[in-house]
C-alpha cells in the first residue's frame, strides 16, 4: 500500500473496534523495550466443548483491601490494579463509569488537563429509541431525522475494563491445570474481578448493564465477561504505560448503556469517538438518517475484502447480511480495498483536472454503492472534486461539492 496521510495514525484511528473484534488468541505476552506486559489473555470463543472447572479450583479472594478505591481522586497504586468510579460522587442521572483501572493510568486520566468536563449535548430533541428487531435482538433507531454531523447522544460507559483479561496468577493457573482447564480457571478469575466492579455499579446501572446481550455463553466466560466481550468498545485513548501496544495489549474496553445496543453494518451510518475529558463517548451521525432507520457502526475493518469482514465478526457471532456483503464480488472488495489508494491519487489526478476528474467522480460513487459516504475518505474525494471543479473554472459545480465536503467535515472534526 501506497503510503500518504491515509496511513498515518490520525487516518487509521478511523476503524474503531469493539474489544471482541480484537483476533482471538488463547494468551498473549509481550516484551517491549520499555514495557513488559504480563497477565494479559485473549479467551475463545464459539462453543467450548467440556466447559467443567477442575474439581480442586476454588476461586481467588479478591483482595477488596488493597484494590478498593477509596473513592477519593488522589488513590492509586504506583503499581497495581484498583477499582474505582469516575466521577467518584455519585451522579444523580447516572453518569457514573465503574473501572478497574492501573493505578498509574488512573493517575494519568485523572490529570488531563480540564479533566472532568459534562458530556457533550445532543443536537436538538431525543433522536433515538431501542426496539427489538427480528434478527439482530435489540437494535438502535432514529426517531426524527437526523443530519450527517449531529450528535445522536453522549454517555459515559457504565464500566471501563482492560481489554484483556488481568488475571494475576495467570501462569501458576496454567502451570498447574494445562492449556484447557487453564484457560476455564482463567476465565473464572476474571469473572471474579469483574463482579467486585459490577456490584460497585447503582443498582440502575447494573440492570441496565446484565440485561445486555451476552453471545459468549458457551466459551466458558462467565455472565459478566460474556457480556464484556460482546459489548465492549475499544477505548485505545487509555492505556497503561508510556505507550501503545500492539493487539490492543495495553489499551481500555467501555461497555454502554446505549452504545452497546447498536448493531453492526459494513454500511454504517454512526461514528463514535471517546473523549476522555468529559470521559464519554459521543455518537454522531456519519450520513443523514430518516426516521425509522436502525443505526449502525462497523464492528469491522469496511475497508476490508468481505471475507476478512466475516472473520473479523465471528467473535460476535454476526453474519453480517448488509447489501455490500450480500452482494459482494471480487470486483467489490477491490473497491473497498483500493479507497485509500484511489484518493491518495487524487493528489496525482489534480494536475489534469479535465482528464482526470472522471476518476474522482467514480471513486465518489463506488463509495456511496458501497455505503460508505461516513468515511473521512469520502470528505477527502469530494473536496478534492471541488477542487478540480474549481480549476476547470466550473464554479456551480465547485460549490455543489464544496457545500457536501462541508457537511461531511462536520464528521471529519469528530475524530481530528
Ligand atoms: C453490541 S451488541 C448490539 C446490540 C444487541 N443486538 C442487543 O440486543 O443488545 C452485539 C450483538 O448484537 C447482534 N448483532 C449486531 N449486529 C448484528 C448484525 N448485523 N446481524 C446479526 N446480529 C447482530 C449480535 O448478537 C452481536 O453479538
């Protein structure tokens, strides 16, 4: 792949995972040069056969003692996980994240400059509402119309937790009960911690966060890390240590009141970013939506050939039955794969706007057959096109295109 601004961070950060699109892996330990991350496991999924727990485990006492935060600001562990809530008074409306946080991340959030700002307005009245559907269980829809930009909600998650599972003692478990038991043992711990964060939740928050959907009922994951794994966002803004690493070893996954109800599409029509100022995520929307419409975000890679955009929703047990993958051809997923490509040609293509300007105007439309104007690559095409409009001394047309890449920028501001 060419490289151009398309491939920097800034660019890539566009595709955000849920934590279970993260690829499936039994353990995962890294050494880096400045960081050496243990205790970090990636669990199945699909149905584990013999899911019995050996018959001599007896679960860890979590010790409450040391990792309870005490609610106050300033309690963190130089090294250690703790349990805390942000903000630590209760908030009447809710708004309250349990985590189970490093100590030294914990500090590190909580000294972000202007750390804690409200959560960010909707755009106008309730834009949403959740209902069943007939074969995603509940999904998320628009209630009016609502315009490519405006924000569709905000919240903060109800828990924050590290994206995979800490279990402690982790080696000892496999050492003493081998790969498989192991990994139940392990899972079994985990459960344990998560159910200290889970029973510091207001008893709201806790209903709304075990009526979620759980779609790991049969790898052995307890009830709470089912609904964890089939629920969480990667939140790659908070991570341990000076620096990301790879596979998502160090980085947070927030598990939504709302958010976690909406379903998936390779066309999607939501983008969501968190910002850990106010601590929230905000969903706007990526194209306008009419009323009665579900929302959608992508669990997936939409840049991906269809194939990789299966593999990549398996660990949610999505068969993702969108046009694009219905209908998808070689010559579609060469599309999607070459978006990128195509506008970093753009660039080339505007130094003979008249003979080139055909191939921007079909980049355009294999991006909305395709579903995908939410994409910052769409924003790109479009101003490119008014551009080469504008030295073609079209200025009607320049503006046409000018006033969408104005409506998709909104979008474009959102994860700059
Ligand atoms: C984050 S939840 C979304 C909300 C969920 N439908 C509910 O009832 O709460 C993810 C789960 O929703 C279902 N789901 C999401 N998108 C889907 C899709 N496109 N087709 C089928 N099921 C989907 C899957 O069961 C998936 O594991």
């Amino acid at each position: 792949m060419k490289r151009g601004f398309l491939n920097s961070a800034k660019a890539k950060k566009e595709t955000l995972y849920p934590a279970a699109a993260a690829p499936s892996q039994e353990t995962a330990s890294v050494s880096h040069p400045s960081q050496k991350v243990e205790f970090v496991s990636k669990p199945r999924y699909g149905k584990v056969e013999n899911r019995e727990l050996p018959g001599d485990y007896t679960p860890s006492k979590i010790p409450m003692s040391d990792m309870q935060s005490n609610g106050v600001y300033k309690d963190h562990f130089v090294n250690g996980f703790v349990f805390t809530t942000i903000p630590p008074k209760r908030d009447p409306a809710g708004n309250n994240t349990e985590l189970l946080l490093h100590g030294p991340t914990k500090k590190k959030v909580l000294s972000t400059p202007g750390f804690l700002k409200p959560i960010p307005m909707p755009t106008g009245p309730v834009s949403y509402a959740l209902r069943s559907t007939p074969d995603m269980g509940f999904g998320c829809f628009a209630t009016r119309a609502i315009k490519a930009g405006d924000v569709i909600f905000a919240e903060r998650p109800l828990l924050l937790v590290p994206m995979g599972m800490h279990v402690p003692n982790r080696a000892q478990i496999y050492e003493r009960y081998g790969t498989h038991q192991g990994a139940l043992v392990a899972l079994a711990e985990w459960e344990k911690m998560l159910e200290v964060a889970v029973a510091r939740m207001t008893e709201e928050n806790r209903n709304a966060f075990m009526a979620l959907a759980n779609n790991h009922q049969e790898d052995g994951s307890g009830p709470i890390a089912g609904i964890v794994r089939t629920n969480g966002y990667m939140t790659d803004e908070i991570f341990d240590g000076p620096m990301k690493l790879p596979n998502n070893l160090n980085t947070y996954s927030a598990i939504l009141k709302i958010g976690s109800r909406i379903n998936h599409s390779c066309r999607p029509n939501v983008v969501h970013d968190f910002d850990l100022v106010s601590f929230s995520f905000s969903f706007k929307a990526s194209k306008d939506i009419a009323a009665g419409e579900q929302l959608f975000y992508s669990y997936c890679d939409v840049n991906a050939s269809a194939s990789v955009r299966r593999s990549q929703l398996a660990p949610y047990g999505v068969v993702c039955k969108c046009l694009s993958c219905i209908n998808a051809t070689p010559a579609s997923d060469k599309i999607r794969m070459e978006f990128n490509d195509r506008i970093n040609d753009c660039a080339k293509w505007i130094l003979d706007p008249r003979a080139n300007v055909h191939h921007a105007l079909k980049l355009r439309q294999d991006m909305v057959d395709e579903g995908l104007e939410g994409q910052l690559t769409y924003a790109y095409c479009v101003n490119f096109i008014s551009g080469f409009y504008l030295l073609m001394e079209e200025p009607i047309k320049a503006q046409r295109f000018q006033a969408e890449f104005e409506k998709y920028n909104r979008l474009a501001k959102l994860r700059f």
